[in-house]
C-alpha cells in the first residue's frame, strides 16, 4: 500500500484554550491564551502561595502554566468506575478519543461486537504517552508511617506502609500505556496496540507506527494522538531538563517562541487523538477524510548537549539543547517522501516554545529548508504540553488545511524574533502543511498533511 493511502479521518482535543476541534481553532483564530497563574487551576494540582509569586523569586515563573480549566471528566467516560483508575493524562486522552471518533462518524461502530460491520481485530490503538505522576498525597500516609519510634524515616517499612496504606490500584491509575489500553477497551477493540514514551515526538512516533499498522493490512482503522503535562504537581519538582520561564506582564503572553529575550518554557496540558483510515475503509462507508498523509518522517541526530553528557538549563544558544541537523533532515525528507518543494508548503506548524537554544535550531533548519513559508507556533497559547505537543502541532496542521486558514500566534508585538510569526491569521494559499516536533536530545519529526 502506498504511504501516501493513509487519511485522518476525525480529531478530538482537549486543551486550555478549547476542547473539542471547533472550539480549540476558534480559540487560536481569536489569540486566546491558555496562558495564566497555576493559582486560576481547577484540577487537584498544586497552587502557588502568595511569597512564590515574588518576582524577586528565582522560581516565580514556575507558577506561570497553561491549566486545563473546569475539565469534567465524567461528561467523556464510561463506565464511570473506570475513572477510579484514571489520572488525569488518561481522562483527558480519553475524552479526546470519544471526541474523535464521533467527528470521524463511527460512534455507532463502537462498542465493537461479532455484529459490528469492523471485526474486533480490525481495530487498533496506538498512543505517544509520557510518565505520569500521582499527587505527593498519595503517598502521604504510607511514608507517615516510616516514621520510628526517634521520628526518623526508615526506608526499610515503606514496603510493608505502602501495602496497608496506599490503594491497590493506584499503579494502574499512573502507566503510561494505559490511555490507549483503556480506550481500546472501551471500544472493544482487539487489534494492534502500543504506547511510545519519546518526549515532544511521541504523537507523531504513534502516528507513525499506526499508519504502518493500516499500511501492513493488521487493521483497517486505527486511533492514535498522545497525551502530556509539564504542570503536575510531582512533575514540576523537576525541571532539569528545560529553563524555568520567567516572570511576564500580561502573563498571557509569558509563552515566547522566536523571542530571544526569552528565558524558558511554560508548561501546559493537552490529549489529542486521530482517527486513521485507508482509501479502501473509506470507500466502504461512503465518507470522507480530513486530510491525506503524505508524508511522515522521523530523523535523529544528538544534540551538541547530548553528545558532550551535558544536562543543563542555561538559557541560552550555547547551552546545546536541540539539534538544527535533525529537523533539517526530518523536513528535507518529508518533502522528498510527498514529493512536494518548499514552495508547496503553505504553513509551517513550529515547535518553537521560548527555549533558545531549542529554537535557535528550529529556525536554523526552517531558514535553510522552508525560508519564504508562514509561520505559526501554537506553544504560545498552550504552553508546552510534554508529550502531546507533536500531536497538537498535527491537529492545527489539520485545522489549518480544513479551515484554509492559518491560525496567528499569541505574541507582544513590540518584541524582535528569530523568525517572523504570523500576528495576524492569514488565508492558506497551498494545499499541504508541515508540521513540526522535536526534543532537546535530537528527535526530530516532520510530518506533511494535504488536502484529500
């Protein structure tokens, strides 16, 4: 089967500017930012106390994040017991896969039976995830009772405290692979299922390995997306592996892409899923996709920090987080796979996210392989959302070509880039987008969407 057979079919979101597809592109269109205080969250994620939000304080700006507001996660799930097993990356990407398959028009295939007109077999799942970390409460009363008889934490009870004091299923709650195992259970589907924990590229990794499950004839229809967070709570205890964002007035625009005046990442959250089809599954029941895969391609070379075993979140070009050659690659590759020139590209979905040294790179590669091509960075307005973030950059890439509309990024207009981004939203003149994902470590993907 040729790797250009292989259409998007449906798309659900969930994110802090929108959920559902119409909702979240309307929410780009009109520069809403996700963008605020960790103290407006509404979720059980920690809040900021009044002396963290000093703009004296070094870590003040990790308090600046782009929440999911007012999520409920029992309008999406059922069975509703199923949520006792569900954090919140796997509610999220679960309401992202009931929103998907109804835009693709298949909810009434699902449940899957031995009536359904697709075969259980025939179905798959296929899921970018991330680790995910319960709240510090949750252990709370195990490690209480390490204490001895002095008060002294003694590691050597945590065993037998954590088997009386936490809940038997809490694992379940927190395994990356669950997403696509609990929405392949709902759908009672029997076919391929996998979960790829790779950083920012996952979405694009899943997508990748599900278009080769419809392209091998092991299914004929297939969900895949990727879900992430960098504002849990245990998560924010570590961020070692980008800068801490500063401080910033309005803080909706405290998410800077392309400013070199930026001094790290905000953090955000967000699920995607994607219904994929083949030509022939279309043709049998009549419908019509969004877009047309044609080109999907993952490159890797290491980063100057990597190569040298630097770990470091100086903010600045030297710092070595990112790799120009990758994304170079990875472009240069997708349009040679889709057969397209740069001039056939009509929007360039960025991964840039206000790191510079990270998008240093990404405009190394963009100047020298798509140089005269507009510009959106959705980071901007979500904040950069771990694992999903590749996915996103795929779901505006589609929004973008359904709407033939490129959708503005959220900026300071008094401030200088590295690469113009579009202020204002702009028709789309091309039939085809790139759409851009990459890690600090040297991952890179580039994947072409076309209209069908």
């Amino acid at each position: 089967m040729s790797a250009r057979n292989v259409f998007i079919t449906g798309l659900g979101i969930v994110s802090s500017i929108g959920i559902g597809k119409e909702a979240f592109f309307e929410g780009l269109l009109e520069k809403r930012s996700g963008v605020t205080s960790l103290a407006d969250r509404t979720d059980e994620g920690a809040v900021p106390r009044k002396q963290d939000l000093d703009p004296k304080n070094p870590a003040a700006g990790l308090w600046i994040g782009a929440p999911i507001l007012d999520f409920d996660a029992k309008l999406y799930v059922t069975p509703r017991k199923a949520l006792k097993v569900m954090c919140r990356e796997i509610q999220t990407s679960f309401a992202a896969s009931q929103l998907s398959i109804k835009d693709a028009g298949v909810a009434d295939h699902f449940p899957l039976s031995d009536d359904s007109d697709l075969d259980r077999s025939d179905v798959g799942t296929v899921f970018g995830s991330e680790m995910f970390y319960g709240p510090p409460s949750e252990m709370q009363d195990a490690f209480l009772a390490c204490n001895d008889e002095q008060g002294e934490f003694d590691a050597s009870l945590f065993g037998g405290a954590a088997m009386k004091k936490v809940l038997p299923l809490w694992m379940l709650k927190y395994l990356p692979n669950m997403p696509a195992c609990h929405v392949g259970i709902s759908l009672g589907a029997h076919g391929p299922n996998n979960s790829l924990v790779l950083g920012d590229v996952s979405g694009p990794a899943a997508m990748m390995e599900a278009q080769s499950c419809l392209q091998r004839n092991i299914a004929k229809l297939m969900l895949t997306g990727s879900v992430g967070t960098r504002i849990n709570t245990t998560r924010m205890n570590y961020r070692g592996d980008l800068p801490i964002a500063e401080t910033f007035s309005p803080v909706e625009l405290a998410s800077r892409p392309y400013d070199p005046t930026s001094r790290g990442v905000v953090g955000g959250e967000a699920a995607v899923t994607f219904v994929l089809e083949t030509q022939s599954q279309l043709d049998a029941r009549d419908a019509k996709p969004l877009a047309r895969i044609s080109a999907l391609v993952s490159r890797f070379v290491a980063s100057p920090a990597m190569k040298n075993g630097i770990r470091s979140t100086a903010s600045s070009v030297e710092a070595g987080r990112g790799s120009a050659k990758a994304i170079e690659l990875a472009i240069q590759d997708a349009l040679a796979q889709a057969n397209l020139n740069a001039s056939d590209i009509g929007a360039v979905i960025s991964q840039a996210c206000g790191d510079v040294s990270i998008d240093a790179c990404e405009a190394q590669a963009i100047r020298s392989t798509l140089p005269d091509c507009p510009i959106t960075a959705p980071i901007a307005a979500l904040g950069h959302t771990g694992a999903a973030a590749g996915s996103v950059n795929i779901a505006v890439g589609l929004l973008t070509l359904g709407h033939k509309k490129i959708p503005p990024t959220i900026q300071s207009s008094d401030r200088k880039r590295t690469l113009p981004l579009l202020e204002n939203a702009r028709s789309l003149d091309q039939p085809h987008v790139m759409c851009l994902s990459h890690t600090s470590e040297g991952s890179a993907t580039a994947v072409i969407l076309s209209s069908s």
